[in-house]
C-alpha cells in the first residue's frame, strides 16, 4: 500500500470546510476542475493555517498533490485538515478532501496533499509562529 496516501488518524484532523460542488465548477466533460478542489483544499489549509500562527498566512508550496478520485456535481466535500510540523515560521498542513456522493451516498477520498504556508507580517515577511501554548485549542464542533 502507498503509506502516502493513507489517511490522517480521525482524532488528528479537524473537519475544517465543507461545501457542495455546483454546476458552474465543471469541465466540459461534466466532471468538478481539479483547480476547484485544489482551491478549497488551499482555503481550507488557508485557516487552519493561520489559526496556527494566529495570523495572516501565504501558502508557499504543495506536496504530493494526488487526484485518487473524481467529484461530481451534488457532492458534499469535506476538508480535513492536520498540522503536521512546524518550524520557525512555515508549517505543513496535510490536507484531505472527501465526498459524500449525491449528498448522501457513500463517502470516498478524492484528493489528498501537503500544504506548506508561512506566517508573515503586515508587510509580507516571514514571521515566527508563536508557541503552541498560546494557540486556543478549537475543536471539530466549533467551525
Ligand atoms: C513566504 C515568503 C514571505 C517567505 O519569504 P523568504 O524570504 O523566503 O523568507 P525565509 O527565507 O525567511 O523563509 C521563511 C520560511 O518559509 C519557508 N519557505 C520559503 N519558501 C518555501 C518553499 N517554497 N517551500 C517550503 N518552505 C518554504 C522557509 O523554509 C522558512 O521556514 P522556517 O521559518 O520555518 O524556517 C515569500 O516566499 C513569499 O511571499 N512567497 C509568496 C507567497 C504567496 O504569495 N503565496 C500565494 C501565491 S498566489
């Protein structure tokens, strides 16, 4: 088994977006752009980013961008989120998006990937993320 793709445990993650997929995100061919996944993947990752550094964010890379399967209009795509490491200012975020098809149906994962954001000032630079004890503790109950 690729261990890449093997999920966060459930009690590391938090469930950090959710949305539907709507018609205007397809492609000709009627299935969801890989760019809008991508793109919630990054809003997502984009919060539990800067509720990390307890500021503003950039996003400054993606790892290990993996597309396992499509999404279809009237999906519900969930974002999970876990930060994985920190360093001095930069964090990496393992992100992972799954459906619950036609609304209610079965649930897969469609993609999963790392994000890498760093914590910046009002001017744009890097700035060092602040100890984790004076990050508030948020759970998957309060979005
Ligand atoms: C993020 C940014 C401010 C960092 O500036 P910088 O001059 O490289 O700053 P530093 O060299 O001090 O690096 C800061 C941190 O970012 C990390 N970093 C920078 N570029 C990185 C990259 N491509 N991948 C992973 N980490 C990176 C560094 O390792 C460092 O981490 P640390 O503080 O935890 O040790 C700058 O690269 C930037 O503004 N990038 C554009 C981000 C952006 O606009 N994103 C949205 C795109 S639409």
């Amino acid at each position: 088994m690729n261990t890449k793709l093997e999920s966060t445990p459930p009690d590391q993650r938090k469930a950090t977006t959710r949305t539907v997929a709507m018609p205007a995100d397809t492609n000709p061919a009627g299935d969801i752009f890989g760019g809008w996944v991508l793109s919630q993947m990054d809003i997502a990752g984009g919060i539990a980013a800067s509720q990390r550094a307890q500021g503003r964010v950039v996003t400054v890379a993606i790892d290990g961008m993996s597309f396992i399967k499509p999404v279809r209009v009237g999906d519900i795509l969930a974002v999970y989120t876990s930060v994985t490491r920190t360093g001095r200012s930069s964090m990496d975020i393992l992100i992972e998006a799954w459906v619950r098809r036609g609304q209610i149906g079965s649930r897969e994962k469609v993609t999963q990937a790392t994000f890498t954001f760093v914590s910046v000032d009002e001017n744009g630079g890097a700035l060092a993320l602040p100890p984790i004890d004076q990050v508030p503790a948020y759970d998957n109950d309060t979005l």
